[in-house]
C-alpha cells in the first residue's frame, strides 16, 4: 500500500539484486503493482554495458513460459521415476531444535528438518570404502575435467580473463533440455544417477562433477536457484551431493534470522558421504565450501540436479551457458601438465603469449614457478619444439593441429625426455591405460551393479553450541 501510495505521486524505480526479474523478487512485486493498475517497465541487460526496456507484460509471459516448460519435463521424470518402484527408505527425522553434532558424526542416516520448512537427507556412509574408491577411481580415468575462465568487468569498461581453480564436468544426455554436456552418459554414470534418485526420492537428470585439488579451492556463499544456469532448477530445487576423496567442511545459513539471528550449520563431507538439499533448502539458505589449509589432499563432488531450460538465452539475450561454452576470443585446449596432474581442458584467450601462459595458467598449475617449455601436439600426434616466448597460442595451435581435431597444449617444468613429454608424463600416459582397463573391468561392482550400498566411511569434526533455543550443533552468528 505504502508503495502504490508513492507511485501515484512519483515514478518508482525498483532496484533487483539480480539481473532477471523472477530471479528476485522484481517480478512478484510488479506483478501486485500491475493489478492495481500501474504499468511498470523493466531494464534489462542488452549486453555488458547497454540496457534494453521491456514491458512488464512480456517479461511475465517469459518467465511463465520458462517455468511451465521446466513443470512439464519435471513431471514426466517423475513419472518416470515412480515407474521403477523403488521405495523411498525412510529415515529418522531430526527436529530443528533437537540437532545435535553427534548426528552428524554417528553414522547414522536421518532426515533433518531445518526452518523455513527446509530438509536435509543425510547418509554418511551412503558408499563403502572400497565402492567409494572404485567410483573415484572411475572418474579420474573416465572424466576429463574442464576450468572455466570468467570474465569480469573491471570500473573502466575493460575485461579480465580469471580462470578457476575449480574443475568440472556436466555429465548428461538429450533428456537435460538446455544444458551443454562436457561428458555424454555413459552406464556407470546412468546408474549413478539412478541410485540417487531412489535415495533423494525426486527425479534428476544431470550431474556435475566438480574437482578440488586441495582445501584452498573453495565455492563462496551462494543458493542454487536464480538466473543463468540455476535457472533451469526451477522454482525449489533439490541438489545431491556424493562426496568423494579428502574431507572438507560444507556450512549453510540462512537468508533470514531464525529468532532474531542467523543460523549456520558445519556439516563433515567425508569418502562416500551423499546429502541431499531438499525442499526450500535453495529458496531459504546458503550454502558454501570454505578454505581449509590443513587440506592437502584432492576431492571430488558430484552435484545431482534437474535441469530443463527451453532456451539458451536469458530473458536479456545473453547466453547462460557462459560457463560450459568456450570464451569469446579463446580456443579450448587440452593441456597436459605432466606430474602436476592429469590433462585439463581449458580457455586460452588468443593473444596470450608463450611467455605469459604460466602466469594465466596458475590455478590449474599448482604454485610452479620458474622456467617452462610449451609445446603443441601436431595433427600426427607428435609434440612441437619449444615455442618461442613471443609466440602467441592462438596462432600456434591454429598452425599445429589437423582440421576438426582438439588442440592440444603441454607445459613442461623440470628435466624433459627429449621428446617433448617429461618423465613424469610420458610414465602417466603409459600407466593410465592400464588403469582405464582396470576401471572398465570394475563396472560390473561398485558405482554401476545398482545394488543397495553400504558400508564404512570416515569420521567429521565436531560443530559448536548456539544460543537459547538453538540445537547443540548450530552456531549463531
């Protein structure tokens, strides 16, 4: 009322925290504004430094429309889902005010019941050790992960390229309307998510499977539900999360105070560890991976989602895929990086110089410093000399490899064997068949015999005591 008090007497202008509308909640209120009669026009983004306006109207039909294509596929995956017959197991369920850290750490599955109607499903041991083991083993030799570069604008109109410690990989197939796969289906990955949907009990589609190469890689506070990407979630999504690897800490908050503060919970992730954010966990929390020095150890997330979109666009025209698709003035390169790990597919900008590669390519490098050499893998297979430091790598990988073929980049650092590859890479080429064949002879057990799982997993640490009226556990800040 207040609102349309001020609105008879002045034009209003409503500031969102997000670009498109039915991201925030812009739309909502231009909706209630719209039937009392005002008309409201929206400014949205035409590109990075140009708005465009667009009346409400045509904004509301998008949005309405994007939501009812997601509705429509999201039904038929349940029904798909109900048809398999695989009761939901039910779980022992944690009140808010009766959360303890013991619950965490005990074991035990359960059902946890957080405020604003929100729920967790938490199996600590949802894979033994050695399912575990067999399915991060899978992943390392059957997925190849990616770093995406950002781009941010800086204050005076330019750009900067920032690639991200991050890697990974959306695994899904022709039934994920929208979404861009770095890696297709495969029956072990099928499967995967296949058992995590019995376990969550609602449909997914997709999952992304993310790397952390030690406890600085982090994920900052964030929801997913919103523009771009999570907005192909929909409106209230579940997310899945299958730990794998060295533990971390995962915390959530949430948006609002509970009883007039904001509450955080620590959750241990360990080897094997699956959580399930339920209802209302995106609308009504945060949730984060924050830095652990002590870590040092790699981990692997594998995050479950459903995921339909009609288009590519936002309602802005920009592409949302920004984080899958190669950067504008890049190549995609495969890059080899010897006993540093295994190979990486990342965005070089074209003009970036030999020289200056190390330094753009640290994320991924790990803290070497010093003398490198780079060389390009030809349409032979075989590695070029040295390239000059003044040499840029659009050019270079344009002049080295056969037509339709991915370009290949290797930086080497230390003694080299004299045919381009060190030591340590040539040896992890050799070895890495072998554990291929290895992975592929294990598919019949672990992640892909679609059995019921069980087992051993490791230990978490412990939470801290909130205020009054606040479960053991919860830390109120």
């Amino acid at each position: 009322d207040a609102l349309c008090k001020t609105a008879r007497a002045v034009t209003v202008c409503l500031l969102g925290h997000l670009h498109e509308p039915q991201g925030c909640h812009r739309l909502q209120i231009c909706d209630a504004l719209a039937r009392r009669g005002f008309a409201a026009t929206h400014l949205l983004w035409k590109d990075h430094q140009e708005v465009r306006q667009v009346a409400h109207a045509e904004v509301a039909s998008g949005a309405a429309e994007t939501l009812r294509f997601f509705n429509e596929h999201k039904e038929r995956a349940e029904l798909e889902r109900c048809k398999r017959k695989c009761p939901v197991k039910e779980l022992p369920t944690v009140p808010w005010q009766d959360l303890r850290a013991s619950h965490w750490t005990d074991g035990k599955d359960y059902r946890i019941l957080l405020p604003f109607g929100a729920e967790l499903l938490w199996y600590p041991h949802w894979l033994s050790k050695k399912e575990a083991d067999e399915l991060e083993q899978t992943i390392r030799d059957r997925v190849t992960f990616y770093h995406p570069t950002y781009v941010f604008q800086e204050p005076g109109g330019g750009f900067t390229n920032t690639l991200i410690k991050r890697g990974q990989s959306r695994i899904c197939d022709e039934v994920c309307p929208g979404a861009h796969a770095t890696e297709a289906k495969q029956p072990w990955s099928d499967q995967l998510l296949r058992d995590v949907e019995d376990a969550a009990g609602v449909a997914f589609n997709c999952f992304v499977a993310n790397h952390y190469a030690n406890g600085r890689v982090v994920i900052n506070w964030h929801s997913d539900s919103g523009p771009g990407d999570d907005e192909g979630l929909g409106p209230d999504p579940s997310i899945g999360s299958l730990s794998l690897g060295a533990p971390r800490t995962f915390s959530l908050k949430s948006k609002r105070p509970v009883d007039g503060r904001i509450a955080h919970l620590d959750i241990p992730l360990t080897h094997g560890s699956l959580l399930i954010m339920g209802s209302h966990s995106q609308t009504h929390w945060l949730h984060s991976l924050p830095a652990d020095d002590s870590v040092h150890a790699e981990r692997i997330n594998l995050t479950f989602r459903f995921y339909a979109r009609q288009s590519t666009k936002h309602v802005e025209g920009v592409e949302h895929n920004h984080e899958w698709e190669t950067a504008e003035g890049s190549t995609r390169v495969l890059l080899h990086r010897g006993q540093i790990g295994r190979p990486v597919w990342v965005d070089i900008p074209d003009d970036t110089t030999v020289q200056a590669l190390p330094r753009y390519l640290s994320a991924v490098l790990h803290g070497k410093r010093g003398a490198s050499r780079i060389s390009c893998r030809s349409g032979d297979g075989s590695w070029s000399s040295p390239l000059a430091g003044s040499t840029t790598l659009g050019a270079a990988v344009r002049t080295s490899r056969a037509s339709g073929s991915p370009a290949e980049v290797m930086v080497e650092f230390g003694a080299s064997n004299g045919h381009g590859v060190s030591g340590a890479e040539s040896n992890r080429i050799s070895t890495s068949q072998g554990s291929q064949a290895e992975s592929r002879s294990n598919l019949g057990t672990g992640a892909a015999s679609g059995r019921r799982w069980a087992g051993r997993g490791g230990k978490g640490g412990k939470g801290t005591k909130g205020g009054r009226g606040y479960p053991e556990y919860v830390t109120v800040r």
